[in-house]
C-alpha cells in the first residue's frame, strides 16, 4: 500500500521534473529528478534493467528527510525516472529511509536493504538519529516494506557498537545460497568498523562478526561500505568521514578508501593487504557496485563532496548527479578502473591525430566539445629530454577553462577547475601521484556537460570533478613547456 508521504513525493516530483529542461541536465550520467540526489542506493539488475536508486530529498536542492529516487536502464547511460520508490513513512524510518543496496529472491521479488533513521531522545535529553537495518521488498516499481521492520537493531551490535551511526547496508548472496550484508558502524570512542551480518532468507539477521576496524587509521565513521571478491582478491570499499590526508592519498575530508587483501569464504576473514584512495579528484563519494549479467564488477559513485555539496546557487531547481559507472578489476594488488565499455556505443566523429608536437600553446582542428571521450598519450617529444610541464584545457574560452596538468619530474597530475564558473571559495583543485619514471603518460578524458573524469594509465587512478562552466564553453587547448609527443583520439558521445 502506497502512503500518504510516497504519494505526495511521486505527485510532486512528476511536475516538478517539468520545470528542468533537457540542456540543463548531463546527459549520460544520471541526475537527480528534481531536488536533491546524494549516495547512489540498489544499485542492481532486476527484471532485464538496471535499476538505480538513490538518495532523494524531491523537494529542495539541499539535504533533507531522506526518500529513495528511482531509475532503470538498459545500459547503465541511458536513464528513465520511475515513481520514487521508498518515502520516510514509518515510526521506524520516520526520520528518513537512508543507503541500501538491493537484491532479487529467488520467488522473483525485489528485496531492498536500508537503513531506517528516527530521531530520538537520548539519556543526556538530546535527539539523536537511531539507525536500523529495515527491508522492502517490490516487483521493480513498488516497494512494500516488511512487516517485521527492523530486522537489524542495536540488540545485534557487537559490544561498544554505536546505535546512532549504524547504516548503509550492501547484502549479497553467497554461493551457498545463504545471505550476507554489511554495515558501517562506529566502535565506543568513534572509530568506524564494517560489521558483517548473516541470514539463511534476507529476511531473518544475525551479527556474524567485525568484518574491518578502522583502528584510527582512515578518518572515523565508515560510511557505504560494499565488500565483493575481485580477480582472486576481497575487496573493502568504504566512505570514510572525517579523514586526514596522507601524503598524495586521502584529501578529501569525507573521502574514500578501497581495502585489498585475502578473503576466506569459510570463515568469512578478510585480510587486509593494500590501501588506496578510490577517487583521487575532487568529487566523488559513496561509491556502491553491483555484478553485471556477463559478470563484470560495476562501480558508480556519487559525484560529489560532502563538504562543499550545500555550495551551490539557491535558484537551482536540482543538485546532485552520479558518476559514470566504471567496469572495476584488481592488478598489482590495485584497484583499476575503467569507463563503462557500453560507453564505447556512443562514441561517434572519430578524430585523431598522432605524433604532434606540443610546445607552449596548440589548438587541434576538430579537437573540442562538452560531451566527448578523448585518449590522450604523452611523451617527451624525439631527442627524449624530460619537459616540465604537459596541460590540457578544456571547457575554455577567453574567460574559462578546466586543465589537467602533468608535472613530470614530481610525477604529478593535478586538476584545476578554478577558472570554470563557481563563484565559491572552495576547493578547486586537487594533485594525485601517477606512475610516469619517463615523461610518458596515458589518460582517457570523459566530459559531459558539468563533469570530467580523468582515468590515468588504463585505469590505474581516476580522478573526478565537476565544473561549473556553461555547456556552450567548449574549447580544447594543449600546453607545453618543454617539448611533448602527443597521441589524441577524440570521439563525441552522442
Ligand atoms: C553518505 C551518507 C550515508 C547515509 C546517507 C544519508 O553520504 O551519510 O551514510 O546513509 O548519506 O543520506
């Protein structure tokens, strides 16, 4: 039965989606329907499509009693908004119906997994957010929530474990059949830890074990976790509030960490090896994957930063937009990433050139544009001696630009949107470390209207930003100071 709230919402959002035009909107990436979009939620493939749902407030551009937005796709580019799926209309979830994942029973249904939040009065007489682990379960349109809500609650924490910072379960189904989730939570002193639950049916939940323990080391509550077994390897994805920056890695405050390490199924013990930012630009959170029917592993994440994510104008009608989703591997003991291969459909106009030279400035007939998918590689140019600095500039004219900028010697790659249209004192721009001994570089450059997403060397690190710069701002430069070799291919996506 369809509430009162849900009701209301799909009422509101289906005018209110009228006020926005088409040109406003990216368009292979997926925005917000009308109001406020933050962390991508089910992520999964139910019914032949893709479906996505996402963190909804319809009717503001800010933050506020969280609903889940829902859309479907058949190739995870192309997006149609259907009714909101989930409204804050319980006593349990009064407060607002946070991140979950999704999954398909094997009677046909689909089962959603979130976290329900009501505010309540603590000891010390101050209102706190109590979160519980709540179901519903949907035939891929409509969403009834579980009788027995919530099946997960402070009596299943392990000891110490915070009722009040409790959220975002990710479940999957193990080759037993058999059904596991987990849970951010914050330890007493809050630290986070990734908690793991079991079930025989995804309805009935017990606490397994303490999966992951932050241990102070990466910032303190670790928010939208997703655990899956990539290329032999068990893989941690979480968002961690609060971090401090380590060296080039972990600058984004509430930032990202990916965990590599050994996974034993028996017993369900993830060891950890590795650590590394997920995202290395500046906008990029909550990231959840979902397995592809052909298997591949699928992440898409949230692009945006929680710290400059209530920045925007007070006139927009929508705030809040996904990343593109990325086809996820493990090489080296490292998370690759790479740009969807569906993408590669879009792709039209080929135009390239080869064995250019780059000194100071150079424009390339044909080499511009606001939706496009360009492949750049880079060398020092014949006589092999080392430049100092490479840039590409884009959504440029006389007053703006994006660029990103590789400073060789240091091995750094930057990118800067200071010039693209915000008037807002934020961040702006953000350096990552790349792998280069030589001068030489690889980056795939996707573009679409307000975003750039930069994969470095075949997806060794991406980094991730939005800009602010009008869609009609299409110019392409090149820079050099040195001499460069450079390779461009360069497609629109239509
Ligand atoms: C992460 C997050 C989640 C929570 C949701 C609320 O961005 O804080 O932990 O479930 O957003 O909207």
């Amino acid at each position: 039965m369809t509430s009162q709230t849900l009701r209301e919402a799909r009422k509101y959002e289906e005018t209110a989606e009228k006020r926005i035009g088409k040109e406003e909107r990216p368009r292979f990436h997926l925005s917000v329907r009308t109001g406020w979009m933050n962390d991508p939620n089910g992520f999964s493939y139910y019914g032949g499509k893709y479906h996505l749902f996402y963190q909804y407030y319809p009717y503001d551009s800010h933050w506020n009693s969280m609903h889940w937005g829902h859309a479907v796709s058949d190739d995870l580019l192309h997006w149609e908004y259907l009714p909101a799926a989930m409204a804050p209309d319980e006593v349990y979830d009064g407060d607002g119906c946070f991140s979950g994942s999704a999954l398909t029973l094997p009677d046909g249904r689909q089962l959603l997994m979130y976290t329900g939040v009501r505010k309540v009065m603590d000891e010390d007489g101050m209102y706190r957010e109590l979160q519980t682990q709540c179901l519903a379960t949907g035939d891929g349109m409509d969403y009834e929530k579980y009788a027995q809500n919530p099946v997960l609650t402070q009596a299943d924490l392990p000891e110490g474990g915070s009722r009040y910072d409790f959220r975002d379960p990710k479940i999957w189904q193990k080759e037993d059949g058999t059904y596991r989730c987990v849970a951010g939570n914050c330890s007493g002193d809050g630290d986070g830890q990734i908690l793991l639950f079991e079930s025989p049916d995804g309805f009935h939940w017990s606490f397994e074990k303490i999966l992951a323990k932050n241990g102070n080391r990466f910032g303190r509550m670790w928010e939208c976790p997703d655990f899956f077994t990539l290329d032999g390897k068990g893989v941690l994805l979480t968002s961690p509030q609060d971090m401090f920056p380590q060296g080039y890695e972990y600058h984004n405050g509430n930032g990202t960490l990916c965990l590599i390490g050994s996974y034993d199924p028996e017993t369900d013990t993830f060891t950890e090896e590795h650590d590394q930012s997920i995202d290395y630009g500046i906008d990029f959170y909550a990231s959840q994957t979902m397995l592809t029917p052909d298997g591949r592993r699928v992440m898409i994440g949230w692009m945006q930063n929680w710290d400059t994510s209530n920045q925007h104008h007070p006139d927009s009608t929508w705030q809040g937009q996904m990343t593109l989703p990325r086809e996820l591997s493990v090489r080296n003991g490292r998370l690759y990433q790479k740009p969807l291969r569906e993408l590669e459909a879009m792709r039209r106009n080929r135009v390239e050139y080869r064995d250019v030279t780059v000194e100071d400035v150079i424009r390339l007939d044909g080499i511009r544009g606001r939706e496009i998918d360009m492949e750049l590689e880079i060398a020092p140019a014949e006589g092999g001696e080392l430049y100092r600095k490479f840039a590409v500039r884009f959504a440029q004219n006389e007053t703006y630009r994006t660029s990103l900028s590789f400073h060789p010697a240091e091995s750094i790659l930057k990118v800067d949107r200071k010039y693209s249209g915000s008037r807002r004192a934020i961040i702006h721009q953000r350096r990552s470390q790349v792998r280069s001994g030589d001068g030489r570089l690889k980056l795939r450059i996707i573009l679409d209207q307000y975003s750039v997403e930069a994969f470095v060397n075949d997806g060794e690190q991406v980094l991730t930003a939005l800009l602010y710069t009008d869609p009609a701002v299409d110019g392409i430069s090149f820079f050099a100071d040195g001499k460069v070799k450079m390779n461009v291919v360069k497609y629109d996506l239509i």
